[in-house]
C-alpha cells in the first residue's frame, strides 16, 4: 500500500494548547496513519526550518524546539519525545540526489513547531520516527512542487510524507484579532484552494498569486508553499481527503489534506 501524503494546517503554536476543531481531526487521521502497513517514519516539511539549499535532519533523537516566544509559559513545557531516523535521512539524501538535488544531512537539528504541535495531536506519545526536510530559502512555487515530485518514491518506502504550513497565514491579522469570526477573505481563498487540490490543479495551485485574497491570506509564501510539496508528491488519480478544521483567530485557517488512500476507520475528515 503506497504511502499517502498529509498537507496540515499548524496554526499558531497555541494549537497545541487548543485542539479546537483540527485537533479531534487530526487526531483521527493519526489513528488511520497507525494503520498503514509497512510504515517506517514521518518526514516533515515546515515553513519554520528554512535554510539555504536542503537540509535533512539526522539525529537519532531530536529535540522539541520552542521556536516562539510571548506565548503562554505551559508550552514551553510541551514535549514531542521522537525518536530521529538518521538511516532515513541517508535515504532521502539519496532519493533527492537521483532527481539532480543535493541534500545535507544535519546532525543535532530539533524538531520545530511546525513539526511537532500538529503531530502532537495526529500521533500522540511519538509513536513514529520523525525527521524534517528543511524549506529553502529560495524555493519558488515550481521548485516546491518540483521537490514533492522528487520525494514521492518515498511514499512505497514507508515514508510518509507531511507538509506542515497553513491554508491561510496572516502573522500581523492574527496579532490584532480580538474575535474569532472568520475573515470572509479567509473562506474565499480556502474554497479556492480546496476547489484546486481536489480538481488536482496543479497549474492553479502554483499560480496561487492569481487566486481571490492572496497577498492578504499569504503576505509571503513560506506557509503556502509546504502544500506544493505535498501536491507534487500525489498523482493525478489519486484520491483527496479533506480535514475541515474550521478557522482559529478569525484569519487562521486550519484546512489540511490527505493524498492518497489511508485505512478506513472512524473519522470526522470528509471527502
């Protein structure tokens, strides 16, 4: 069974304080992602480990980064206790190279928020290795779908593939929100972006410059682009899962996206 691939929403770190909606979701894809036969790691993508060129994070045991600041003292003490995959790491080196890119591995690199706070609530007591793929500095839209495309290979090797940024994410609107009514901006562009990934619109999705709100909904690309690589790791026939994980802050939205098939079990997810 091939392996999907998971866009999630991580929202703020308060998410992993605040499961709202997203939380029971992922929660649940988590008890179906425990179901895979064959599964070895996860391999993160997050907008919050950004380098110049790739990076491959290979310790064997990497620690829970607190990436933030001014946020409530009970975060700080949040652990994700994951074992790292430094055999891993060398295998995805290896698959990136067969595609002309040149990966570093990175002994000592922690796992950001962008890792760990979805994780906490998908796989809770960190059942699975993880390791992170850094997000260049200088990727582009093409270039993030492109690197999906290098790394689906992984997907029959027991690697699952897990984006991590946000469907929407203004820093300074999340910073002056004071209701958590949703922005009617918020919705237009999740609906056009769901309509995208479902139609496997990939055309659309790396010309997301062009859809309704976007420079609103994304000031800079960095939380955006984590879905390009997830999108490039799926096929076109390839079944879609929605996660509905509503909106937080009123401009946070915490959409996700499953690519590919996953055991059926009970879940709040849709199609």
């Amino acid at each position: 069974m091939k392996i999907p691939a998971l866009f999630v929403s991580h929202g703020a770190p308060t998410f992993a304080l605040e499961p709202g909606q997203a939380g029971p979701l992922l929660h649940a894809i988590g008890e179906r992602v425990r179901a895979l036969p064959g599964l070895r790691a996860i391999l993160v993508i997050s907008p919050h480990w950004r380098t110049r060129g790739l990076r491959i994070g290979a310790s064997a045991r990497p620690e829970t980064v607190h990436d933030f600041g001014g946020f409530p003292a009970p975060l700080y003490a949040l652990q994700y206790p994951a074992a790292g995959a430094p055999e891993i790491a060398r295998e995805v080196a290896a698959q990136l190279a067969q595609s002309a890119l040149s990966a570093h591995l990175v002994d000592g690199q922690g796992l950001d928020h962008g890792a760990w706070v979805p994780l906490l609530h998908m796989l809770p007591g960190a059942p699975l290795p993880v390791l992170q793929l850094s997000l260049p500095i200088e990727l582009r839209p093409t270039d993030a779908l492109a690197l999906g495309r290098a790394l689906t290979p992984l997907r029959d090797q027991g690697v699952l593939i897990l984006a991590s940024g946000g469907l929407t994410h203004n820093l300074y609107e999340f910073r002056q929100s004071e209701t958590e009514t949703p922005e009617d901006y918020v919705h237009e562009f999740v609906h056009w972006a769901r309509r995208a990934v479902v139609a496997h619109d990939e055309a659309a999705l790396v010309d997301f410059r062009s859809a309704p709100h976007s420079r609103r909904a994304h000031p800079s690309d960095e939380h955006y682009l984590p879905l390009l690589v997830a999108a490039g790791a799926s096929s076109a026939g390839e079944p879609i899962e929605v996660i509905e994980g509503g909106v937080t802050y009123g401009v946070l939205s915490m959409e996700g996206y499953v690519f590919g098939d996953l055991p059926h079990t009970n879940t709040n997810a849709v199609a």
